[in-house]
C-alpha cells in the first residue's frame, strides 16, 4: 500500500467541499487549492505540537555559541528536560529556574518535540491529519452541517487509529506512559 501524498490529501479535502482534484499542487491556481494546503498545515502543525513516539527525539545535546546562548534548532517546537526547568524562548533555550538564556556548557538530555514535513509523518497521522484539515476546510467553506457531520465520523475513526498506531509504537506501560512520566518528572 502505498502512502498518502500531500496532492492526494489536498483533492481529498477539495472533495469534501464538492470541488474538483487538481492534477499538482504548483501550478493550481484555484483559491480553494492554496486555502486547503493552509488548513493541511494549519492542520499538521497543531497535530505535531503533541508528543508523539514519531516526532519526539530524546536525549538531544545543545552548545552554546560564541555569546554562550543555546540556540534551538526551529523545527523543535517544544523542548524538556527530565531534572531542569529548561523552556524554548523565542530561538533560545531558556532556564526558567535561574531565569537566564546563558549557558557555559553543553546541555545534555533534552527532550524535543519536533516539527516534520508531510513524507516523514507515519500514513496514520497522515490519514487523521488528512481527514481533519477535510472537515476543517468543509467547516469554513461550505454552510452544510450533512458536509461536516459526514467527515466528522471519519474523523473519529482515524483518531483511534492514530492512537492505537501510537500505543503500538511507543510501546507504553505504567512506567512510560506519558502522564506517568510527566508526574514522575514533576515531583522528582
């Protein structure tokens, strides 16, 4: 089976609003085209702020530059540390603790939540972010409530597929659940 391309989501969301496929994505000229890749993003971009297994990179080592400032790479759009109150602020890695973005040495251990492009995200994230930015696009641009009730089972569905393809990768138990490991963090 062969996964989900951004051209294949984009005229699954022109669908959605009874509107015809388009044969790519540059040279479509239509409005609808350009609004439906914003809502994929748009779309995307909230789905990734979550930490997933797929775009969650541990154990990460940051250096400071010549001015002793950490920079975080852009595509991180969260960053934490297991011990260390440490935060992204603006391109910066910020000690909230000691309330400074200085640091005279390497920072080990990070925990990052990082933001992909359409290839790399897993089929099932693709499907639910697909299906999601459908129903948004049906939402803002068509009055019919029968639209977006249709896509909002599919929603559904795709979510617990999502979930359970999470559960299956990351392999969770009562000691790694995300949760657990946040109190774990918290109260350490």
């Amino acid at each position: 089976m062969l996964e989900t391309t951004r051209l294949q989501a984009v005229n699954t969301m022109l669908t959605c609003i009874g509107e015809s496929p388009v044969s790519n994505l540059t040279d479509a000229a239509a409005a609808d085209v350009a609004i439906a890749q914003n809502i994929l993003d748009e779309v995307c971009r909230d789905l990734m702020t979550r930490s997933w297994s797929w775009n969650t990179l541990r154990k990460q080592t940051l250096q400071p530059d010549v001015s002793n400032r950490i920079a975080v790479p852009a595509t991180w759009v969260r960053v934490d540390h297991p011990t260390k109150d440490y935060a992204r602020k603006g391109p910066w890695l910020y000690d909230r603790e000691n309330e400074t973005d200085t640091f005279t040495e390497s920072v080990t251990d990070l925990e990052a939540v990082v933001l992909l492009d359409w290839d790399e995200m897993p089929e099932p994230a693709r499907r639910y972010a697909m299906i999601r930015a459908g129903r948004t696009l049906a939402a803002r641009m068509v009055t019919s409530e029968k639209a977006v009730a249709f896509t909002e089972r599919d929603e559904i569905q795709s979510w617990m597929v999502l979930r359970e393809y999470e559960a299956e990768q990351a392999d969770y138990n009562i000691f790694n659940n995300q949760d657990v490991a946040y109190n774990r963090r918290r109260f350490a």
